[in-house]
C-alpha cells in the first residue's frame, strides 16, 4: 500500500448525537474521496477514514467549521495510524455491545456561545466569570463521583436560581443538565484577598483590581480550572525576576496567555495545526517558534526560541486578558517540584512569600489538574504534558484487559487504570520528588479506582526498587507486576499507534532500571507478542556521582572521556572541577564507588553539551540537551560523525569515534552549531545501522530524547527513506508521563503468558 496513503482515527464527543452528525461526516468523507466508516457508540462517534494526507487534512479542518447546527465538539481526538485499505466510506450501525463505561470529560475550554454571552452588556451572564454551558466548562475537575449529576460535584452547595434551573430542564436549551450551570445570582463568585486572606474586593470589582495590580507589575495567585496560577506581566522584566527568585525557578520557561491569537501571531510563527490545537477545546499551552521582536521579558525563557503559548480557556481568564491587552506569565501556582495549589487557604499558606495578592473563588477543585502542554511534529500533535483538556480520555487497545492499575515511574508521574479495551491515564502529577507531590499522587491513585469503582486485580510498577511509586505498589496488599522501564516506554507507544509486534523499540531516556541492574537509557529492544529482547544498546560510561550527575553535565562528560581515555579525561576537563573535587572523581572511577554505569542517551546529550555548549550545571531536567537541540535550527545541511556497531547480541553501538571528532572539531574552532547538528545526525544514523541489522520492518520511538523536534523528524526520514514504519507518540507523552499505559499493557500481557521471560 502507498505510504502516501494515512490513516486518521477520530474519537469525538459532544453534541454529535441526534443531530445529524454521520450523515454530515459521509457527504464529507465521499465529497473528498475518502474511504473508512463512522460509527456512533456509548463512548462518542468514532470515524476512520483513509486517504492522501492533504485531503485528510482538509476533512478534519472542514469537520470542525461545517459543522450541523446543532452539533458541537467537545473534544476531538486525533491519531495517524497505518492504513488498513478500507475501499468505500459508509456509516456503520451503532455499536450497543459492550460496557457503556461511565465516561468523564476533560475540562473543555469555553464555547464561542457562552464567550459571546459574557461580553454582551444586555446579557444575563455579563462579565460573569463562571459561565459554562453543555458544550464548555468544567468536567474532570469537578466531578466527586460518578454519574457526573449535579449533587455528585463541587457545585452541589450552590442551588439554581429560577432562571437557571429552567434553561436546566428545557431539553431545547443548550444548558439542558449542563451540571456546573450558573449565573451571578446563584453560582460561585469572585474574591480578591490579600496575603492575609482579607478581603480587598469582590465580583467583578475584584477582577479589575487584579488586572491594575497586573499592570502595576504585581504577583497575583489566581485560582483557575484545575489549580492556581502565578500571573505577571510577561513583557516587565523586573516582574518576572522577582517571580523566579520568589519561586525558586531559575532558568526553566515560563508558560504564557495571551488576549488573543492576534497577538500570538505578532509574536510567534504559527502554523495551521499549531493554530488549530491552540484554539482547540483541550486549549493546551503550545510551544511555538517566537519571533526575534517578540516584546518579552527575557527571563521568561532565557536562552529559548520557544514560547510556551495559551490562549484564556475560562471565562475568567478571558475577562482577565480582554481587560490586559497584553500576553501574561501563567505558570502553576507551586513551588518548584511541588502540585499545583487547589485551595485558596491552602494557597496562603503554600504561596506565602511569593503572591502579592489572590484573586480566589468559591466554586472548590475536586482534583488538581494542569495545563497540558503540546508541540507539533511533522503536522502532527504531540503531547509533552497531559492534563487539563486530555485526561482522563482513555486509550484503546485491541484485545480487552482484565482489570489492572500501573503506578507510572518517579519523574512526570501519572497513573493508570484498565477498564476493558479502555487504559484511563490519569493528568499529570509531576516528579514524586516532595511530601507534596506523594501526597497526589496517592490521592489520585485512590481517585481513579473510586471514580471507575473498579477493584484491580493487579498493580504494575518499575523494575526501580527505590522509586516511592514502586514501594507504594507493593505496599497495596495486590499481586505486583514489575516492568521494565524501556519496556514500557516501547509498549505505549505501539498502543496508542495499535501497532502489533514484531517492533524494533528505540527507547532514548535519561534514565531506566535495567533488568541487568545498570541504569539504561539508550535502548533498541526487540518486542514479540510476549516478551522482549534487549537486542542493542549504546556504549556503557560510569556516572561519577550517579543522581549528581542528571543536575551536572560535566559529570556525564568526565564519565564519557574516562570510559575512552582513563585518567587523561581530567586534562581535558580539569578547568571544569576543583582540585577537590577532581580528587573525589578521580576515587570514585577507579573504584567504582557511587559511579553507576549508563548506557543513557540522555547523559550522552549533556556530556556532549558540556564539551560543546559550556552548560556544565543544569538548573532544569533536561536543559543542557534542550541547548545543544536548540543550536540545531541556526546549523545549515551537515554530515555526521563516525561511530561503530558491534557483532553479537547486544550490538554495542560506540560513540567514542564521535565523542574524538567532537573534541576535534571544538578545539579546531568549529561552530557550535555545526557540532550539535552533526552529533544529532550521527544519532540518527546509529538508530539507521541498528535498524537495518536487526532487519525488522516497525519501529516505535519512546523516552524523552524523543521530545527533541530535530532528532524525531530526522530519524522518521532517514529510517522512513531506508523502508522502516515509523510510530512515535501523539496523545500520550514520550517521556515518563507515558510509562503508566506501558506497564498497564505490560502486566496484561504477563498476566496472561504461561511463562513470562525478563520483563
């Protein structure tokens, strides 16, 4: 079949019942010559269709605006998978089999309706910040238990109003059982308080209070959807220092809002998808290419040709913006490595010391839920952070699960729960890394079991002893199922592209138990329909300092050049460490004392970095790496550096003729940027030889070296020009925000093997 040919699979949920939706989708999908059905079922429609990817382009574009006109989209998924050779489009019956398992819907971002409503001066909802209708407002955020009835949510404490409760029973209105509807006669209402909690302001006086105290260049803590945001003045530089000292967040971007997509445009490049996902229901924060005369602060992203870009999703944020006029500092209302605060006494407390003032609400968060966070790869969404607008939508797999819960891995945690063919991922929770962010995470544990009432029959956790997600799995008192990291990086991503093994993962992290008891990282890992074979990896190095070293790029590169060159690796590097320490390294390698050895990608990234860029301390995950990526797009064409793959099982891949041309080329002169390109040239064409000796046809992208836009497009090229089929990730993340689905799908297939090997 052409690989000119795509499939898309949309799973859409609103207002698309009863109103004429799937005859609308056939005249569409015969008009552009597509083929694939649609099909009504419990859980929304579901539409596949089959073409050139122009067209199907232009089907989902023309989805959204020719829509009938009583249809409305809450949320549209969308996944390209391989094609299958569907020859005609028609509309399958409704699938009545199956659980109608109770379905929750992300908060949705508000409607153009209930906008128009709120700046309407006639208008019954004028300026009032909590308007929501059937097809916009809260969800997830709200619900206590299922069913999603008004009783069953924080909103059960204010009663509706006469007005309110008839557009609620009036089947033709558009608030019919919209549960959190309500106006400013009975619904939650605004407060601004100052540090002490007194209250300064209220209703829509305090909103405007907030906004000059914006303007003045004030820290407000402002309580949204799903948690409360740190909000300043993104162009007033001052103001965003004194956010980042008072936070503790030195050099890591800052999320932005913006009015209006105007005036993102005036600061950013925006594509079509990019526009489209940005004015999306899920309005997730988009990481955009800014433009040189952006006028913000440089603090918000120093060094960083990404903006990290929302428009309002609530209707208090648009009031908030539309009275600003100007893109603001959005970040989550937290100390750094902590969960986003949810109540306004709680945040008083947590946020004391860095909010100037509060502007809080009466309506309380059920659960916290942050902004997801998104970039578009090759036309593509791809999902970094999921949260707000995305959980807890499920992933579907193929064959029905018995009912198992994963507790993710330690950093980017999220959770997991199987309910049939459906995998429900929980938003993301963060790095358990505080009491704080234990504290959520087992509060979400226990919320996903309750929510779905489901008891599993098994937990699955990392291979990692000393993760406090593993010891908490095994403190459940249910049979536990251990995964391997990279394993479940690869399986994730096979289940969310529905592609069946044999599969060639290429699994690039920072860091992952490896079933040998060595940290891995940078995995090719042969999956079958029961196992997996680990049939490469790169050349192993000794972390001098082990965890010290993720924080210290220099570390990674002295562990790089002691692996090739022993003790000449401190000429190289001495300028680096002090005598002192030069000594403490210098025992640590020769004995192998708290000098873990990696075969980690990530690490190879920042010791690179370290030789190349000067970033010898990170003060951020992943910063040196994001650097050297980042130097890429400024780089013209560019070749690679050598490199040599072993016999035998595992093939060693060796970096070390690279790591030689490198140190070559820096003390030569040669621009940084050409460097960085030729080393993620020399990655890709690494992941090229493996593929082709091991000689199977899917390969499936995973970990967090896949986040990098340069390395992802150029390896789906060369390995696609080589004659692979490449998947990489889409709605979940590639980092360790995907581990949950990996391990859930992990443990049913252990589950139901006869003899699992080394998982």
């Amino acid at each position: 079949m052409s690989h000119s040919v795509q499939r898309v699979r949309l799973v859409i949920r609103g207002a698309v019942q009863g109103v004429g939706f799937r005859p609308f989708v056939y005249r569409l999908a015969t008009e552009l010559d597509l083929r694939g059905w649609v099909l009504n079922s419990a859980q929304g429609v579901f539409i596949e269709v089959e073409g050139e990817p122009t067209l199907l382009q232009q089907f989902v574009k023309r989805l959204y605006h020719e829509l009938p006109p009583r249809a409305f989209i809450q949320s549209m998924e969308q996944s390209v998978l391989d094609p299958v050779g569907y020859t005609t489009f028609e509309i399958r019956h409704s699938e009545e089999t199956g659980e109608k398992s109770a379905f929750i819907l992300p908060d949705i971002a508000t409607c153009a309706d209930c906008l128009r409503e709120i700046f309407d001066p006639a208008n019954r909802r004028y300026r009032y910040p909590f308007t929501n209708c059937t097809n916009c407002g809260p969800r997830y955020s709200i619900i206590e238990s299922l069913p999603y009835d008004r009783p069953n949510t924080t909103m059960k404490a204010f009663t509706m109003c006469a007005k309110c409760r008839e557009e609620y029973e009036n089947p033709l209105d558009r608030r019919f059982h919209a549960q959190p509807n309500a106006c400013p006669e009975c619904g939650p209402r605004l407060d601004l308080w100052d540090e002490r909690g007194s209250v300064l302001a209220q209703h829509d006086e305090a909103l405007r209070r907030a906004a000059d105290a914006i303007r003045e260049g004030r820290i407000v803590a402002v309580k949204g959807l799903g948690g409360f945001h740190l909000i300043v003045d993104a162009r007033n530089e001052q103001a965003v220092r004194r956010l980042r000292e008072r936070k503790r967040r030195e050099e890591k971007p800052f999320a932005l809002m913006y009015p209006s997509l105007q005036v993102v445009q005036a600061h950013c490049r925006v594509d079509e998808t990019e526009e489209r996902v940005l004015t999306s229901p899920e309005s997730p924060i988009v990481l955009l290419h800014r433009k040189v005369d952006a006028d913000i602060a440089p603090s918000v992203a120093p060094g960083n040709p990404y903006l990290g870009v929302m428009l309002p999703y609530t209707p208090l944020h648009h009031l908030l913006l539309a009275e600003l006029g100007f893109p603001v500092v959005a970040t989550s209302g937290n100390l750094s490595d902590e969960p986003i605060c949810t109540d306004e006494h709680e945040a008083l407390q947590r946020l004391a010391g860095i909010a100037d003032l509060f502007l809080v609400h009466n309506r309380p968060i059920a659960r916290h839920v942050d902004d997801s966070v998104v970039r578009v790869l090759m036309g593509r969404e791809m999902v970094l952070r999921r949260a707000r607008g995305y959980a807890p939508l499920p992933v579907l797999v193929k064959e029905p699960l018995p009912p198992l819960l994963a507790v993710g891995a330690h950093l980017k945690n999220t959770v997991a729960l199987s309910v049939g063919r459906q995998v429900f991922i929980s938003q993301h929770i963060g790095d358990l890394e505080t009491p704080q962010a234990l504290e959520a995470f087992r509060r979400v544990t226990a919320d996903v079991q309750a929510l779905w009432e489901h008891q599993p029959q098994a937990v699955a956790c990392d291979l990692h002893p000393d993760y406090l997600s593993t010891q908490s799995a095994h403190r459940m008192g249910l049979p536990v199922v251990s995964v391997q990291h990279h394993y479940a990086h690869v399986l994730a991503c096979m289940a969310e592209n529905e592609v069946a093994p044999p599969v060639l993962g290429i699994s690039w992290d920072g860091t992952g138990y490896g079933v040998d008891g060595t940290v891995w990282g940078g995995e090719f890992l042969l999956v079958t329909e029961t196992d997996f074979e680990r049939v490469a990896h790169l050349r192993p190095f000794h972390l001098p300092g082990g965890d010290r070293a993720v924080k210290e790029p220099r570390r990674s590169a002295l562990g790089v050049l002691y692996e090739m060159l022993g003790e000449q690796a401190f000429e190289l590097l001495g300028e680096r460490f002090t005598a002192y320490e030069r000594h403490l390294l210098a025992q640590m390698l020769r004995q192998g004392v708290n000098a873990p050895v990696t075969t980690s990608a990530g690490r190879l990234f920042d010791a690179v970095a370290s030789l190349v860029t000067g970033r010898q301390v990170a003060n951020f995950e992943g910063q040196a790496a994001m650097e050297l990526e980042f130097l890429v797009h400024s780089a013209p064409g560019g070749d690679s550096y050598p490199f040599t793959l072993s016999q035998g099982t595992p093939r060693v891949l060796d970096w070390s003729p690279m790591v030689a041309a490198i140190l070559q080329d820096v003390q030569q002169g040669v621009e940084p940027p050409m460097i960085a390109l030729r080393f993620h040239n020399t990655l890709v064409e690494m992941m090229v030889a493996v593929a082709k000796a091991v000689g199977v046809e899917r390969i499936a992208f995973s970990g967090g070296c896949f986040q990098n836009a340069y390395l992802t497009e150029r390896a789906v090229h060369r390995l696609t020009e080589e004659g692979f089929r490449v998947h990489w990730h889409q709605r979940v993340p590639p980092n360790d925000g995907g581990i949950a689905l990996g391990q859930v799908v992990a443990a049913g297939i252990i589950r139901s093997s006869p003899s699992p090997g080394g998982l």
